[in-house]
C-alpha cells in the first residue's frame, strides 16, 4: 500500500488520472461479473437439479401408474416410453433391495454409489461432476431404487463459456477505460500542461515576453487560467513599477549626494580658508541634505503602502482648517480660505492621508507661485461624495505637461524646481492615497492665471 502511494506520488497528473479512472472501471465491471456469474450459475444449477428430479420423479409415476401387479419382465420389455421421458445424456438405473441392477436406460454414465440421506447429490462419477438422485421405488411385492444420473457437462461448458465471455470483455474494458481515461486526461491537462510553460518562461526569463494562454472555455481551469493572468498582469505591472522606482530613486538620491561630495572637495582644496566660500558650501550642503532628508521620508511613504483600513473616518472642516491654520503659520504670506457649502459628513479617509493630500496640494499652490498667493478651498457634497476644490492663482501648468503631474519624480520646470526644492513626490504620494480609499482627483490650469485641484472623497455614510 506504502508502495503504491509512493509510486502514484511520483507520477504526472495524467498518469494518476488515467490509472485512477480505469482501475475504477476495471473493478466496478469486475463485482458486476462476479455478480451476474454467482447469480447465473446458481440458478442454472438450480434449473439442473430440479430437471433432474423431475425425470425421477416421472419414471417413478409412470411405474406407479402401471398398476401394483406389474413385473419386473413386463417393465424391461416395455422400456420405450420410459426412454421418452429420459433426456439423452441422462442415464437411469433400477436396482432391487440387494443393489443388483434390474432396468437401465442409456449408458452414459457408470452407477453411482447409493447416499440415500439425500434426495439428489453432485458427485464425479469417472472425472464426470454429475447431479445423482436415488429414489426408493415400490411396485407390489418389489422394492428397490430407482437411480438418475445427470451429467454437468453442458451446465459446465456454459459457464466456462460465459467465464470466457465475461474476462475477454473485461480485458477489452480495461483497454477502452484506459485509453478514455488517457486521452480525457491528456485533453483536461494541455491547458495546464501551457499554464506550467508559461510560469517556466516566467521563472526563467522574467516578464520579458507577454503571457499569453489561449484556453477559453468557462470551467474552473479556465477560471483559473484567468485568475493567473489577471494576477500575472497586476505583477508584470508592479515589477515594472517597482524597476521604475528604484531607477527614478536612486538617480533623484544621486544628484543632492553628488552636490554635496562637490561641496566638499571644494572646501578641501582650497575653501577652508575662505570664509565665503565655506559658508556657501555648508549652507548648500545643509540645503541638499534637507531635501535629500525629505525625498527618503517620501519614499518610504510611497513604499509603505499600508492596508486600507476599513475604519477610517475624517471629519473633512476639522482636518482642512488644522491645515490651514498650518500653512499660514509656515507662510504668513499666503492667502487661504475656505468655505463651506452646506454640511458634509464624515469622509471614508483617514484623517492623516486627508491632512497630508491637501497639505501636499496647498504647499504646491504657494510654491509655485510668483504673486501673494491666494488660495480657495471650497467643501461641497455631490451624491455620495464629498468634493474639495482648491484654486491657487499660482503659474500654472502647460497642458503637455499636465498628464505627468502625479508621475513619480515628474517635474515641469527641473531648474527651477531644485531651487524651490520639490522632490517630484508630492502629488504621486497624494494620488496613491486618494486611490487607496477609491477617492480620485481632477486638476485643471492655465498658465500665468492659476491652477486647480477637485477631490471627490467617498462619504463614510
Ligand atoms: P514637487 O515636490 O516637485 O512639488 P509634486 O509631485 O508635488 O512634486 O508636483 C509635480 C510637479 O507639478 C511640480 O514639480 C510642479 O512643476 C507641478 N505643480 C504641482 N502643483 C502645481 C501648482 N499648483 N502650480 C503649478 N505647478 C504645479
């Protein structure tokens, strides 16, 4: 048993299906034989037996009927009839009290020895099974017994036939069961057998070449084909993401590195001396290093990306005022306000992503701004969202440039940008936590006249 399992855990799918579905053919077919062959050989030989008894049974009427005075002479020579009530193969024997024979009609078998506690008995009689019956007879002053043999012969040679039959047809349905199992298995498995080349190819080659499995039908490997796919898809995607990030990544960190390692070369040669040209290049360095400071906290936002959670509420005028206050505290000079259009209810966000997206958007609005900037926020609701628009009178962005805003490390202006110290980070921090709480976010600008933001936030209720 220990072996067969040892065995089966080492073979394909295909073979186990294939031996598995035709060993339970072979046996069902097997009991069902063994069945029909106990139930045909019983009853024929219950057939048998009771033709057997019959003819006794007739031969003793007959003899009866003859009347009481008849003589064994009168019955040896009047032996016609009873050969008409005897089958050809059967053979009957008269013996009077003392066992010597007195009658017998056909000779196919010798006589059989007497077991007179049974009615009939199966017996071999010269290498011959035969049923035997052994009937006491009394015609007026004779007695003796009356013996029928009935050779099995044709009763066997039928079975043995049938037997033939049934193993010949058990071979051929374990022939058939198999190669219906074979090629069920072969047919089910090629979906399988392609899924399998495809992670191979993945495994071996990354996601170099597009996945492609042409298994279309609606069962449950099709099912599965697709589930593999979509994922394949969402991690091809991540994976190019994710070579993305760390190229963007480790160039963004180069840059402020290779500023400040020029910074201080420069000291080193000749700068220690030169009050001016060491306080430049600390404070340049400093400088780089803020940013630098602030691209890795941005990153490790990015990366973090924590799981939704479920019970995340924010009171929106709360949480937009706090940032409010915020702002103007960092840059007395800007102008924001808000206003509210009619109540909102709580928003499905947390507090801190809700916080950190209109922080990130209002810090933008005054960064890039050449005038006082003048910011509005205004809350309203639209069916089961609440929208949060902010309008900055800010420089503007081109519209080649616009679909890129919310890319990682996406900047219109780079020059300008370093000066100002902007990480590229900020709007792609801020979209992937809207996105997080299936909140989206709209922008439109024109340049030199200003720039806007609409955020539809789910409600919570
Ligand atoms: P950064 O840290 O550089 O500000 P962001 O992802 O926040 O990165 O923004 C991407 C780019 O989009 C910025 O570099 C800037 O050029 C442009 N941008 C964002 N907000 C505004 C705005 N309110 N007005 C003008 N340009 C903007």
């Amino acid at each position: 048993m220990t072996n067969l399992k040892t065995y089966l855990r080492h073979q394909s799918l295909q073979k186990k299906w294939m031996l598995t579905s035709s060993s339970v053919i072979f046996i069902s077919y097997t009991i069902i034989c063994i069945v029909v062959y106990v139930f045909l050989h019983t009853w024929l030989l219950h057939e048998e037996e009771s033709k057997v008894i019959r003819t006794s049974k007739d031969i003793s009427s007959f003899l009866e009927a003859q009347g009481p005075n008849i003589t064994i002479q009168q019955i040896q020579q009047n032996t016609g009839l009873l050969e008409s009530i005897v089958d050809r193969d059967e053979t009957v024997r008269m013996f009077n009290r003392d066992g010597v024979e007195i009658l017998r009609i056909n000779n196919t078998s010798p006589a059989a020895p007497f077991n007179t506690m049974q009615e009939i008995v199966e017996m071999t009689i010269d290498k011959q099974d035969a049923l035997v019956v052994n009937e006491p007879i009394q015609l007026g002053f004779f007695q003796g017994y009356i013996q029928v043999i009935h050779p099995l012969t044709s009763f066997q040679s039928l079975m043995h036939y049938l037997l033939t039959a049934m193993l010949i047809a058990g071979l051929g349905a374990l022939v058939v069961s198999g190669s219906i199992g074979y090629y069920l298995a072969n047919y089910l498995m090629k979906p399988l057998h392609t899924l399998r080349a495809s992670m191979k190819t993945v495994m071996d080659q990354g996601f170099k070449e597009p996945i492609q499995l042409t298994y279309t039908s609606h069962d449950e490997i099709g099912d599965l084909l697709k589930m593999y796919n979509a994922m394949m898809n969402e991690l091809q995607i991540a994976f190019t993401q994710q070579q993305q990030f760390v190229a963007d990544a480790s160039h963004e960190l180069r840059t402020p590195i290779q500023a400040i390692e020029g910074h201080l070369s420069l000291l080193k040669r000749w700068g220690k001396h030169d009050p001016a040209i060491l306080e430049e290049s600390i404070e340049t360095s400093l400088t780089e290093i803020a940013r630098m400071r602030k691209m890795i906290e941005e990153l490790l936002e990015l990366a973090r990306r924590e799981e939704k959670d479920e019970a995340s509420e924010a009171d929106a005028p709360t949480v937009i005022e706090a940032v409010i206050e915020e702002m103007v505290h960092l840059h007395p000079e800007a102008r924001i306000t808000l206003s509210k259009n009619g109540e909102v209810g709580p928003l499905f966000i947390t507090e801190n992503a809700l916080s950190q997206v209109v922080r990130n958007i209002i810090e933008n609005a005054i960064r890039y701004c050449e005038k006082i900037p003048e910011i509005k926020l205004s809350l309203f609701t639209t069916g089961n969202h609440a929208c949060l628009e902010i309008v900055d009178n800010g420089i503007g962005i081109t519209e080649d440039n616009l679909p890129f805003i919310f890319d990682r490390f996406y900047r219109v202006d780079e020059a300008r940008n370093r000066q100002i110290g902007g990480t590229g980070l900020g709007l792609s921090i801020s979209k992937m936590l809207l996105e997080k709480y299936n909140a989206s976010v709209e922008v439109k600008s024109e340049v030199n006249v200003g720039t806007v933001f609409l955020l539809k936030i789910p409600l919570k209720y």
